[in-house]
C-alpha cells in the first residue's frame, strides 16, 4: 500500500453507522454508471453475507418489501380530527404462501361476512357480503365479535414467501368510508349548531335586544362545534376496532384456527 494512502480503522462499527455506512455506500453504487438495474434474491443474499448481514434477515426483509402496499399519506384535517383511512396488521407465521391465502380466504368469506373482490396470485381483496343472511348475522351479532372487518370498505391479504416453512401475511382494511361519514355528520352537526345561534341572533336584533341576547347566540354554536367534533372523532373507534380485527384473524392463522369445518350456519350464509 502506497504510504500517502490512509491506513483502514480496525474499529468495529455499532449499528448506527453500520446502517449509514450501508445507505451511503448504495447511494454511492446507485450513481455509478456500472451499477445493475435489479439484483436477484441470491445476489442480495450474498452481498449481506459479505456485509455480515443473516440470511433469515435478509429474507425477512425482503418479504416485507414484497408485501408493502402504498398507501396514501395520513395528513390533512381529515386524518387530524377522525384518525387514520386504513387499518394494518403484519405477522409472520408457518406455512406455504398458497395454502396460507386459500386458509385465509375461506375464512374471511365464512366467519366474517365477506365475498371475494379481486383474485391475484400473492394477494386477495374482500368486499363485504350484502346477502339476507349475512345482514340477519351481522345485525344479530351472531358469533359475538362484532364483524367489524364486513363493516369496511374493502379488506386485503397479501402473502409473501419468507423462506421454506415461513410466509409474512399482511391485512389492510380499507375505513375510509366510515372516516367521511362521520366527518360529514359532525360537519351538519356544528352547521346546525351554528345556524341555531344565527337564528337566536337575527330575533335579538329584530327585538332591539341583540347586546342581552347575544352572548345567548354562543351557546347552540359552541355545542353545534363539540358535538360536530365528538362525532367525527368517533371514527377512531371504528379504526380501533378494525385494526384489533385484523390482529384476531392473524392470532386464529398463526395457531393454526382458520382451517375448522364450517358449521350448518356458515353452509347456509354462503348459499
């Protein structure tokens, strides 16, 4: 080695510069002009034994990458006020991807009122069920959990192979519906609130009696605003309850509880 050249550090790195160390030698690689478009899975897998990463990580990694759905940012009033669109649970269980989707799908259709929407090779989408039987079960709570998952927009499953006896499964359910319905009753809500002290006002004034009256106008307006907010912030709720749904169903497919037979009631709602 040349003596104007520095002598390499044999200090060992902590994670936090290992993960700049990485980053910037990728931003690095990806600026030069002989950098490859794509890597294969046994590419990457060398290149983080080199690095000293594990293949159980990487192959992990790499399953959550291919299971990532973009969604749309959580910003705005809309999202402030009423909470998130979406709810999403992720979790890596035993299994083979194909038989983990098919366990998934009967169980989404027989125990939680849902019907197939769109069909792909990794991924599932559901709708609810809008059936007689499935509103008499929803509406009888029959089961007693609630169907909270049959209450939103659409419902999706996605399964990526993690390694030979391992997949990660992620759930999206789509509450965005709920998040405008109720945004728009808290907004008639204070509207109404607000029209009601408009109202007070305009009769104080006609009776010459606005400055007694006045302070009077600020009553239905300020509970036309709590109850308006009270209303959009229930959502949350909905969002709470769906998001434990998606983790009750990840629970059920992880100690293996989806693949029971269905019983004469889930034949007969299924017909």
């Amino acid at each position: 080695m040349p003596d104007n050249l520095p002598v390499p550090s044999a200090r060992p790195l902590d994670r936090a510069a290992l993960e700049r160390v990485l980053g910037r030698a990728a931003e690095l690689q990806a600026g030069g002009a002989d950098a490859p478009e794509m890597l294969t899975e046994a590419q990457l897998l060398e290149i983080g034994r080199e690095v000293g990463l594990s293949a159980e990580h990487l192959r992990q990694a790499l399953a959550e990458e291919r299971t990532r759905v973009a969604l749309a940012p959580e910003a705005g009033l809309a999202a402030r006020v009423a909470g998130p669109g979406q709810a999403t649970a992720a979790r890596i269980v035993s299994g083979a991807p194909a038989a983990t989707l098919a366990a998934l799908d009967a169980w989404m259709q027989r125990e939680e009122c849902l019907q197939v929407k769109r069909r792909h090779a990794d991924r599932i989408t559901w709708e609810p069920r809008r059936d007689l039987f499935s509103n008499v079960r929803r509406g009888l709570n029959l089961g007693g959990r609630g169907y909270a998952l049959s209450r939103t927009g659409e419902v999706a499953a996605t399964v990526s192979a993690v390694d030979d006896k391992r997949v990660l499964v992620r759930l999206d359910a789509d509450v965005s519906t709920s998040r405008r319905q109720r945004l728009a009753a808290g907004g008639v809500t204070a509207a109404s609130g607000v029209a009601a002290g408009g109202t007070v006002v305009t009769v104080a004034v006609v009776a010459h009696a606005a400055l007694v009256v006045f302070p009077l106008a600020l009553l239905p307006i300020a509970a036309g605003a709590g109850l308006g907010y009270a209303i959009a912030r229930g959502h949350r709720s909905v969002a709470a309850r769906t998001q434990v749904a998606l983790e009750q169903v990840l629970d059920r497919l992880e100690h293996g509880e989806l693949r029971k037979p269905p019983s004469l009631l889930d034949a007969l709602t299924q017909t």
